[in-house]
C-alpha cells in the first residue's frame, strides 16, 4: 500500500475552508480529517474529539511540554495545535490526512512534514469575508475587527513567505470543490 498524503488547508476565518473540506470528504472515502486541538470553548453543537479536542490552557501548555503537538499557535486569544500521533498513523494507512491550520501552523509543520501539500482558500472580496463573518453572529464587532486584520496579515504571508502550493478563490463552492478535488488528483499522480 503506498503511503498517504498530507493536504494543509489554510485560510481567513470565513471564507469557507470548513465547507469546502466537508465537501470534499463526501467525495473520497479516504480523506480524514485531523482534528486539532484549543483551548477555545465550543461553538454551537461543536463536541470533544469530534469537532476539535477542547483543552484547558494548562492542559495544553502541558501538551506542548510533552512535544505532542506536529505545531501549535496562539490564535485570537486562544491555543491550537495538531496532535502528532494521528497524523502518523493514518498516512501510514495510505489516507489523505487533512488539516485545516493558520499559515503560522503551516510553518510549522512543513519542519516535520516537508512534502505537505498547502491550499490556502480566498476570499473573493474583503467585504465578502466580512458578510461572511458577521452572518455567523457569534463573534462580537472587536473580534471580527481582529479576524479582518489578520486576514490580510495571512493571506500576504501565505502568498510571499508561506509554502503553499495552490490559491483557490471561494467565490462559488460547487466549482472551488471541483477545482481542489482536480489538485488532489493532480498532487497523487
């Protein structure tokens, strides 16, 4: 059995990397998602060890102590990281193993995983992003203020530091679906 693939989605919060991997895993069986770590509290019906594995600050700085995290950051106030272990097993299995992390995770992993691939997801417009964001309704106005300016601080690492592979704009989710699914065809040849 050859080995999997690492595919590392990145992108502002709101411009659709979640629906977009979602989509994608209807389509191939054996994309898996890793699921990250934070410290943040839950969203809506988000649930432990499904929809991320939610931490105290001292249980994940513990974590980081112990290096068992492939990366980690400090994002809007809050931890995230991408436990190791998972990621080994299951590119192991010969499964495309998904992470949806922030360019500073990126940067991160590519340390210990230099052969994974980078999309990073834009928006068509900032005032899009911006709809986007305030449509949730769970985020206070100084908060998406913060989410807007690191949006561009992201999106120009991403394009003149980062190591990315491939920029999709989302402007329509059907064809930026269809687009990645061709790059990841692309990318397993």
């Amino acid at each position: 059995m050859s080995k999997g693939l690492i595919l590392v989605f990145s992108a502002a919060s709101g411009a659709g990397k979640s629906t977009i991997i979602s989509e994608l895993k209807k389509r191939r069986s054996n994309m898996i998602h890793s699921i990250s770590a934070t410290t943040r509290a839950p969203r809506g019906s988000e649930k432990n060890g499904v929809d991320y594995f939610f931490y105290s600050v001292e249980k994940f700085k513990e974590l980081i102590d112990k290096g068992e995290f492939v990366e980690w950051a400090l994002v809007h106030n809050n931890y995230y990281g991408t436990p190791r272990t998972f990621i080994d097993q299951q590119v192991e299995a010969g499964n495309i193993v998904v992470l949806d992390i922030d360019v500073q995770g990126k940067a991160q992993l590519d340390k210990i995983y230099p052969d994974a691939q980078g999309i990073f997801i834009e928006p068509p417009t900032w005032e899009e992003l911006e709809k986007r964001l305030r449509s949730r309704g769970t985020d206070t106005d100084e908060a998406i203020a913060v989410r807007l300016a690191n949006a561009r601080k992201e999106q120009d690492y991403a394009r003149f530091e980062g190591k990315y592979d491939f920029f999709v704009v989302n402007d329509n989710l059907d064809e930026t679906v269809q687009k990645i699914d061709k790059i990841i065809e692309i990318v397993l040849r």
